[in-house]
C-alpha cells in the first residue's frame, strides 16, 4: 500500500486569543500522493498560507492529525518537528528569506551544517549549479536580481534532498517574465526529483499547471479535484 506524502484528517486550527482570535482552518481533511502537484488557491484570508504551514509543521494544530511521509506529527516536540521538516520538506516563500550578510553559496550551505553535513558547501554549490547561478556563488542577496534570489531560496530548499517541496507564493515578488522561469523551474525540479510540490498561488495561469487545485474558502477546503496538468508554459 503506497503511503500518502500529506494526510490530513480533521484539522482545525484558531490563531490569536480572546476577542482576537480567528478560527483560520475549519475540519480540515486532504490527501496529496507521492510526486503529486497541487495548487492551493482562494481569496485572501481563506487559509491557504496556514494550510501550509500546517503542512510545514511550523504551526501546530489544535485539533486532527496531521501526518507527513508516514509520519505523524501530533506529539512530538519543536526539536523533533524541526528535524523531520530538515530532512522531509523543503519551502519556498515568496519574500525569499535569505540571510543578508551570507553569500549565495553560504545561504544555501547553512542548513547542511546545521544538519550536520561534511559536504555542506559541495552540495550548496551543485544545487546553485543545477538553478543555473554557479556564476553567482559569491555574491550576496543584494547584489542578486529578485529572480536569482528566488533562484538561490529554491537550492536552499532542494539542497537537503526533501521528499515534499512547499512554496507559498513563489512568484508573487516578481515580474511576469520572471515569475514564469521561476515557476518553470519548480516544476522541473519537482518532477526531475520526484517530489511532491504544494504551492500556494494567486496566479490563475500558475495554478492551471498544477495537476490539482484544492480550492479554500473561509478556513474550509471547497473541492480539490485531481485535473489534468499543464506543465508546460
């Protein structure tokens, strides 16, 4: 029996407390297979980045499980979390989250050496060749476009060997032309690797590529249907 990438089952999630608290995901249940390709897309407000950080483990539930590549989230600590989420999923944000003072190289070799790697620069340097920036090793966030930067969060994310890849909103900071390549390159990767891709999207054309949409509205899950992919521009 094939074990599902993300099973979620029940979820519910409220943030903030008192009169400011905001029921954000409401009996939330999905299921994504291996290497599937799925758009998580709705209007503001909806849920969509919390999803994802569900699915990150960087926010923990309330109620329902939440299980990763067979593994069960519910119970264990922030350390165990943040050494699953090490080695299991990769994440792409939208403002790219780099570290100001590290060069390309160094920002994508950091992880490795918190995990422990003895080959965290080799590895750092491959995965800048295979997006296309070993002509930028040394060059720092703010000498690099918004494209290469996205370009250099997507190794940082790949470098680990992740079985899942989330992005929220990766093209949301960039141009039209760029958004496109970038979008291009996820998908690429996702299916060279065999990963399963989630992605969080506002852009209509970006989420027609996906293989599925989970459409959310008000904390809830509306339909999420298996549609053919268009992984091509």
């Amino acid at each position: 029996m094939t074990v599902a990438a993300i099973e979620l089952r029940d979820v519910s999630l409220t943030l903030g407390e008192g009169a400011s608290s905001v029921h954000v995901l409401k009996e939330i249940s999905l299921d994504l297979a291996a290497g599937e390709v799925t758009g998580i897309v709705g209007p503001s407000g909806s849920g969509k980045s919390t999803l994802l950080m569900v699915l990150a483990g960087l926010e923990k539930v309330d109620s329902g499980t939440v299980t990763i590549a067979g593994e069960r989230l519910n119970g264990k600590t922030e350390d165990q979390i943040a050494a699953f989420r090490g080695r299991t999923i990769g994440i792409v944000f939208q403002s790219f989250h780099l570290i100001p003072n590290m060069t390309a190289l160094e920002n994508v070799a950091v992880p490795l050496e918190l995990a422990g790697r003895q080959d965290a620069f080799e590895v750092a340097e491959r995965e800048l060749a295979a997006v296309g920036l070993s002509q930028r090793l040394t060059h720092y966030p703010g000498e690099l476009s918004g494209g290469e930067q996205q370009r250099v969060a997507i190794a940082r994310a790949l470098a680990p060997e992740p079985h899942i890849l989330i992005a929220d909103e990766p093209t949301g900071n960039l141009d039209q032309v760029t958004g496109l390549q970038i979008a291009d390159l996820l998908f690429a990767k996702a299916a060279e690797r065999g990963m399963t891709l989630v992605l969080v999207t506002h852009d209509q054309a970006l989420a027609a590529r996906c293989g599925r949409q989970v459409a959310m509205r008000s904390g809830r899950i509306e339909a999420g249907e298996p549609r053919p992919a268009l992984m091509s521009a």
